[in-house]
C-alpha cells in the first residue's frame, strides 16, 4: 500500500428566578418537580447532601458556596445549618443528567450522579490538541471542525498506513508534535510528545487518540514502528477515546516509549519517522 508522508508542525445572567415552586397534581408531585426544587440560583445545577442552607432556608450548591460571600437570594449571611429535611427528600428524588442538554437522557440517585458525569458519553469535548493551552469544548461532530479551523499547522492525512515525520526533535525544552488521520471513516489524533524528566533527560511520548467515544474505540487497533538499517521499535494497542486525554496514558507508559538516545538511531537530519498504521477489530 502506497505511504502518504508528510511533516507535522508544531501547533501552535440568567433572568430565570432562583427560587421555583413546584406544579402539584392533586397530593403528589412529579419528580421533575421534586427535582426543581433543588435548582442552585446560581448555576443552575443541582443542590445534592450535603445540603447546607441560609438563616432563611435557601440553597446553594456546594460549587457555588464558596465562591459567594451572602445568600444569592436574600443576601444574608449563607450560614452553615444543615437542612436534613431536603435531604431525605433527595433520597427520593432521580436527578437528569448535567449533559442532558448534550443527548443524556438519563436520571439518577443523587448517589450515583456524579459519579456517571465524569464518565458520560455525552460530556462535551475537550480540545485535543496539547500545548496549545486551548479552552475550546464542544460536540463529537465539532471536534475536528475546530482543529482546521483554529489549529491550522496540523497536518491531515488520509489513509489506514501513513508516515508521521516530526520534524527538529532536537529542539530543546517539552515540544508537541501532533497530525490526524482519517481512515475508516472516523478520524484519529496522533501525538508525540517530549518531556523533560530529570538532569537534562527527556522522554518522547507517541500515542493515538480515536476523535470519538470509548465504545467505538475499541473496533480498532493501531500499530506505531520505528525503523532504522537493522533496527525496529513497534509499539500496538487499541487507541483511547480522545475523552480519556493522552495525561494518563503518559503517566502509565501505556504508549511508545523512548529516550532520546534511542531516538537518535531512527532520526535523520534531526527529523523522525513513525509508521503508523490503523486496523479494525
């Protein structure tokens, strides 16, 4: 199969009311209307137990409390009185989804709601592109939009067997070097990453990210091959969801590893080839 190659660049007040009174029918009420009666006025979020209250009885979330010096409703002193009444009724109480407005159309136990977030399929996007200090988030489908748009030194290839040439590895300090790939029909980020470690010792860091979910992720498989005259360094895994960030995977070695002795028997003219080729499941 012909090999595309190409250099990768380094790249560069609400006026809704604080306080709503639910809608009863007859004796019971809904439980979207138990649950709106825990709205924090701030954030909009949810009041969940522990729940500390004003002299007045209001509530704020315990993100919100914090950051505020009086009752966002009354303006008297926040207080720390527990209300064990909302509580209880918490117990009672299935909260939606904080990414609800993103396609999560679960509810929950206030027990179990935090906990779903930090996994949920739906949570927006982060910007995937590392050293680029970018604040952007948004949908799956708006992800790579976002990289040609704003991240424009990103190179993209097509293709399941592509070379991805860093260019100058020898630059000193912690660089970046990052490309995509599309092939399948969905769209890969590669990244390599060097980091400074300890007494002038560095580290480079190859891994792939799917721009996708964990479930879909695991369809494929990815191949990362450095070759030298009678030399070979192969790294294969199945890719991470660009979700789960490439920190983690750095942190464990769970990518390709290398030093920069090692790098310098695969470089030329300070530049390094990684073949990289994606596979289906």
């Amino acid at each position: 199969m012909k090999r595309q190659t190409s250099s990768a660049l380094l790249p560069g007040t609400s006026t809704r009311s604080s306080q709503r009174v639910p809608v009863l029918a007859g004796t019971t009420a809904s439980n979207g209307d138990l649950a709106s009666l825990f709205e924090c006025p701030v954030c909009f979020d949810y009041v969940l137990p522990p729940i500390l209250q004003c002299h007045s009885g209001h509530l704020v979330c315990t993100t919100c409390r914090p950051k505020l010096k009086c009752c966002p409703t009354c303006r008297g002193s926040l207080g720390s009185i527990r209300n064990l009444a909302m509580e209880k009724v918490a117990s009672s109480v299935l909260f939606p989804c904080k990414y609800l407005s993103y396609g999560c159309e679960l509810t929950l136990p206030h027990t179990e709601k935090v906990t779903h977030e930090k996994l949920c399929e739906f949570r927006p996007y982060l910007c995937p592109c590392p050293g680029a200090f970018c604040k952007w988030q948004g949908s799956l489908d708006a992800v790579m939009p976002h990289l040609m748009h704003q991240h424009e030194s990103i190179t993209s290839l097509q293709g399941e067997d592509i070379v991805f040439l860093a260019t100058d590895i020898n630059l000193p300090g912690a660089v970046d070097w990052v490309m995509t790939q599309s092939c399948f029909g969905v769209h890969f980020i590669l990244v390599l990453e060097k980091q400074e470690k300890y007494d002038g010792h560095q580290q480079f860091f190859a891994i792939v990210q799917l721009i996708g979910t964990d479930k879909q992720a695991e369809n494929f498989a990815y191949r990362l091959e450095l070759n030298s005259p009678r030399r070979r360094l192969t790294w294969e895994a199945t890719p991470r969801s660009i979700h789960d960030g490439i920190a983690t995977a750095i942190m464990n070695s769970d990518c390709l590893v290398f030093d920069t002795s090692v790098a310098q028997f695969f470089t030329e003219n300070g530049n390094l080839g990684i073949n990289v080729t994606i596979s289906t499941c």
